[in-house]
C-alpha cells in the first residue's frame, strides 16, 4: 500500500508507471498527510485485490512491506485473510497474525531458517544487522545458547553490521530533528517513536512492536524522562501460542512466557538512581556498559545466560528462542553507540551545537539492560519502578 505521497512518487518514477490521473487528483491535497495518504493507500490496495480476486484473474496477492507492516496488517484484516496460513503444509505455515513460528524475524536462507532456533535479544528491532553478522556461521544456535565463544559459531564482533536507508540527509533530519540544543529535545525525539509518530530510529528498523502496545503509556513516560529504549518486552505468564499478540510456536496447544525487559540509554544522572532500584528489589538484575568499555553489573553471574522467552509445546522440548548473554551484550553495545555517531551525529557541522549534544550523549551515557525474573507476580512491577521512582 502506498505509504507517503513522496515515496510514492519516487517509486513510480524509479519503475517508469504510469499513474491514473484520477489517483494523482486523489493523492495530491493531502500529500503533505502521511496518515490521510495512508488511509488511501489501504482502500486502493483493499479495492483492487478484491476486484483482481472476483475477477480471479490470480489466486493471491503478494504484498511488499518495505518494513512498514501496518499497512499490509490492515488491509489484510479488511479482507479477511489475517489470521490464515500462506501455505497448506503444517510444517512450514506462516501465519499473518498471532501465529509464528519463532517470535523473532526467522532468516529467509532456508538452511538457517530450519536450523536456527535461539537469539540473543539485542538485535530484535535490527535482525538484518544479527543476520549479517552471523551469515558466516557454520553452525547456529539451535536448542540451547552454547558458550558464544564457540569455533562453530564464530565471532559476532567480525563482521561489520548492516545500517538500513532512512534516507537522504533532509528525510532523517525531519526524523531526528534539524538542529537539536538540549538533551529533552532527544528524549522527545525517541518518545515519539514509541507513540508512532515517528516511525524509526537508527536501532529501531520498524515500528514499536504489538506485544510493547501493552507497555506504549509507560514507555513514553520513562523516554520523557530520559531512559531512551531500544528493546522491551512485558512478562507474560502462560499465553496460550495462538495469542494473537505474544503467540508463537508449532501446533496449537502450547504456552508461552516471558520475562519483562527492558534495554535503554541511560545519562549519568539516573544511572546511581536505577542502580539504587536494582539493588533493593532483587527479582531485578541489571547490566551497564558505557561507550569506553566501563561495565557493572548486578545480580548478573559471570557467564551466565538467560532465557527471556520459552514455550512449552507437546511432543517437544521446551523452547527457549530469546535469550540474554552478557558477553554478547557487550558486542551489541559497539554497534549500539556507534550509531549515535554514524546515524545521527553525521547529520550536523563538526562542532555544532547539535553535533556535540550527539557527541556528549555518545561519550557519557549508559547503555543498560535490566531483567525482571518474576514473571508470576505483579508483572508491571518494573515498569511501576521505572515510572515512580526515577
């Protein structure tokens, strides 16, 4: 479905077709109305399969989502066809909604597609990045998260890591903001992409996720408040996997968990107050790591490795596809503060106000990851502390 009136004209302009005078006559008044030009885009797209199924000129129709689903969910759900598989065969079914196989973005290389089964967090909202960084692996994780410095799957830190298009320099400064002076002015930037308004950042490819929906009130409040996130996850205590939001898995009688987690920028003023949180509630652990390699960790035991996400399903093993892994958080948190540099602060002038906002952001803050392993009782209890005691 058409997105933006200005990728629209790019598109067509770039593919050489001809477009219906009528659909420029349409476009053209609200083509500075990202979401009025979206509303239009989902009724053509809904008009024109319903007109190319009735005439059954074809059996289907195979949409593009550029990374920007929504679109492609609504116009699916209009026509009735969101929550039915792509294909007959039960093995390998997709389904649209509330239905995946695995709750991470699964690679389109077949071998790795059957093969892998665990992931480190970090790299959920960025899985090309993880994917590039790994396409050299003889081996992929697929039952338990071995040691991550085993010869077989290599070193997460050889490759260099993918950076996705936002655009010519103008499109992502409309994004991240043509001269920003303050730190407040940071903390909107990403408080809006949790309230939609803004449809990525450099760690995020895609829009917030449905499962973080539930969280989105409380995200934005502790963005305002200066904790920038990248990851989140609620805790979910035995959702059946055809939930429509955290379902996943083979068959249709498993439960899945979770455990609540969030992944965040943190300056050096809430740094001591978060540390002082962890510290007295200990169902919390906590791993830090600034841009200079300066790490601290609580509750966090050497080597240890966490299960995020499992699921109980017959006639299999449990399955533990979201993990946490410190070490490999420490390779993340490379990729993590080099974007401020590579994605936002190449934006401005050397030495602009702007750039050296970007550049004291880069060199003074925290990237922190905190773990609530009581997914039984008082499952907000993170977020609550997030909210009211900072």
């Amino acid at each position: 479905p058409i997105q933006s009136y200005n990728s629209f004209k790019r598109m067509t302009q770039y593919c050489g077709v001809h477009v219906p005078s009528s659909l420029s006559e349409t476009l053209l008044p609200i083509k500075d109305d990202d979401d009025a030009v979206k509303e239009i885009g989902c009724k053509i797209a809904i008009d024109l399969c319903r007109k190319l199924l009735k005439a059954k000129v074809c059996y289907g129709a195979h949409f593009y989502t550029l990374n920007l689903e929504r679109s492609v969910s609504s116009v699916l759900q209009t026509l009735c066809f969101a929550n039915m598989p792509i294909t007959n065969n039960p093995r390998s079914a997709v389904f649209l909604q509330g239905k995946r196989a695995l709750p991470w973005r699964q690679s389109a290389i077949p071998i790795r597609r059957e093969n892998e089964l665990v992931r480190p967090i970090h790299w959920a909202n960025r899985p090309k990045s993880y994917v590039l960084r790994t396409e050299g692996w003889d081996e992929f994780p697929n039952g338990r998260w071995g040691p991550s410095t085993s010869p077989a799957f290599g070193e997460l830190s050889d490759s260099h890591f993918y950076c996705f298009n936002m655009g010519p320099d103008e499109d992502r400064m409309s994004i991240l903001g043509e001269s920003p002076s303050t730190v407040q002015e940071i903390y909107d930037t990403f408080a809006e992409y949790i309230s939609g308004n803004i449809s990525h950042l450099p760690w995020c490819e895609t829009p917030l996720q449905p499962e973080s929906f539930a969280l989105q009130n409380k995200l934005y409040e502790i963005n305002r408040k200066g904790l920038l996130t990248l990851n989140s996850q609620p805790a979910v205590n035995g959702a059946k996997n055809n939930d429509s939001v955290f379902g996943w898995g083979p068959g249709l009688n498993g439960i899945v968990y979770q455990k609540a987690y969030v992944e965040c920028f943190v300056g050096p003023d809430k740094i001591s107050q978060l540390k002082e949180i962890v510290e007295k509630n200990n169902r919390l652990n906590l791993y830090a790591v600034n841009a200079c390699g300066k790490e601290f960790c609580i509750g966090v035991e050497e080597n240890g490795v966490t299960a995020l996400t499992w699921g109980v399903f017959p006639n299999r093993e449990i399955l533990q596809p979201t993990i946490f892994d410190p070490k490999v958080f420490l390779v993340w948190a490379e990729e993590a503060f080099l974007l401020w540099k590579t994605m936002w602060q190449s934006l401005y002038d050397i030495d602009s106000e702007s750039w050296t906002l970007i550049e004291n952001i880069h060199d003074s803050f925290y990237l922190v990851a905190i773990v609530d392993h009581n997914f039984i009782e008082n499952i907000d209890f993170l977020w609550d502390c997030l909210v009211n005691d900072l």
